[in-house]
C-alpha cells in the first residue's frame, strides 16, 4: 500500500521553478532514498511533503488523502515528521525539553512543560521519550545539558529523535550524515535502518549515495527538479550513470 505519493508536484520559489513535474511513491515500511547534487531539489521536495512549501501543481497523497492544501502542523499531525537539513535543534533548551518540543508539535497537549498536560499527551509522552532514550542512550545521559552542548553526532541524535516525538508514520530525513565523520554517519545509518524495523517509513535525502543506496529498498535519483532515474537500492548501485555521477567509480 503507498503511504505516500507525489503525482507531477510543481513547487516554485518565486518565479523559479524547482520541481519540474516530480513523481514518488512510498510503500508502508519502505526505506527509500533521493539522491541528487547541491540543488537539484531534494529538500524541497521533502518541504513539498511537510506543507512548508506548496506546490503550485500537481498532488501529494499520505495514505489517499491530498495532503498539499493542508498546513504543516496539520501534516504533523497526521504523521509525517521532518528532520530538517542542518539540523535545527534548540541549542539552549535541554536535551529533554528539545525532545519535548517534538511531541508538542503533535498536539498533544497545550505546553510542552507546563501542567495543563492533557488528552493523549501525559500518556503518551513518557511512553514516547523512553523509546528515544532507548534508541539514543546518549541522549538520557545527557538529558538536562543544553542542546547545543552536544556533538554533531549528537545533535543529529536529537533532530531525528524529536522527529520521533511525534510517533510518526512517515520520517522524512534531510541529509542526517552531513558534515559527520565516516564513523559517526556510519553509526546514524545503522540508527536509520533500526527506526524502519520498527515499522516507520522513512524517505531519505542523502548526499551519502553509497550509505543511503545500501540502505534503501529503492532510491530516485533527481537531477535539475526532475526524476532522472528510479529503481531498486541494488539497481541504482550497479547503474554506470549513477556510479559516475554519485558513486565516485
Ligand atoms: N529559499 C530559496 N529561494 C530561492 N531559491 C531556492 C531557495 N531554496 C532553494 N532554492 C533553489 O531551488 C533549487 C533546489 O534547491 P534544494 O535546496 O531543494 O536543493 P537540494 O537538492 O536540497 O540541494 P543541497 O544538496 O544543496 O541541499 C536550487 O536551484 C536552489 O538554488
Ligand atoms: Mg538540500
């Protein structure tokens, strides 16, 4: 079953046009990944799908449902999460307030401190959190230091574990080993593919083509806001265009 699809997504900024007619498909469980130079439109693509940005034609759908006139929180709330490019974590908030904020993006509640926790959030937040904390357990260690005291390893830690705050259907990853060092993305891929045996699906922008192909059911390569070439993780790794282009052979 798709749980997400894109059908000839138009998403301009101003007068440029970005994604020049892009079609996805995401099937429940699946990790797949976007693969494309600086610019070619990959995050934009992921921002298409979280409502930050709307597309001036064409159709996204999460689980059959037109997502593209709805706003981000909304798309949140549906269960798709995105960890933005770069990271963007609160770096003077606590680790646990940073994760916290995640799950107030959900609605679960009014505050993400305060005591007017109501509905589903004072139930399903601890639940929540010591998930994270189990996947991340430097995370809990660390719970009452500042965000912006950890490693970038660390601080990427934290992005896709706020993301998770939200217990989402859908991650949408933005670059996660960017600016990493081989063992530390090493360390996040593995992360990655633990979160899809969970039974999250997960959409992954990677410059990382080799990491993210490995990983990956199947992969889209874009180039200049259009889908080049798709197909399996294995069939893109043996493909010679994309082994000159992204693989470095
Ligand atoms: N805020 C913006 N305003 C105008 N143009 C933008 C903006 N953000 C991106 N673009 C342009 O849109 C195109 C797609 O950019 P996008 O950021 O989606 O690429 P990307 O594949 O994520 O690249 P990178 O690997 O550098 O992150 C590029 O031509 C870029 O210059
Ligand atoms: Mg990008």
């Amino acid at each position: 079953m798709s749980v997400l699809r894109l059908e000839n997504v138009h998403t301009f900024y101003g007068h440029a046009e970005a994604l020049r007619g892009i079609d996805i498909e995401v099937t429940k469980g699946e990790v797949v990944c976007l693969i494309g130079n600086n610019g070619a439109g990959k995050s934009t693509t992921l921002m298409s799908i979280s409502g930050i940005l709307k597309p001036k034609m064409g159709s996204i759908y999460f689980e059959d449902r037109v997502i593209n006139n709805l706003p981000p929180h909304e798309i949140v709330k549906m269960g798709i999460s995105q960890v933005p490019e770069g990271r963007r974590i609160f770096p003077r908030l606590t680790i646990r307030e940073n994760l916290e904020m995640g799950a107030f993006t959900r609605d679960y509640g009014r505050c993400p401190t305060g005591a007017r926790q109501g509905g589903d959030r004072a139930l399903k937040v601890p639940g929540l959190l010591s998930k994270v904390f189990d996947l991340f357990p430097v995370l809990k260690e660390r719970e009452k230091q500042p965000g912006g005291t950890l490693s970038g390893g660390e601080q990427q830690m934290l992005a896709i574990g706020r993301a998770l705050m939200s217990n989402p259907k859908v991650l949408l990853l933005d670059e996660p080993s960017l600016g990493l060092s081989p063992i530390i993305a090493s360390k996040i891929f593995k992360i990655i593919r633990e979160i899809s045996e969970e039974g999250i699906t997960i959409l992954l922008v990677e410059q990382n083509a080799h990491a993210a192909l490995g990983l990956s059911k199947r992969g889209y390569v874009l180039e200049s806001g259009r889908i080049a070439l798709s197909g399996t993780g294995q069939e893109l790794l043996n493909n010679e265009l994309v082994k000159k282009a992204y693989l470095g052979e």
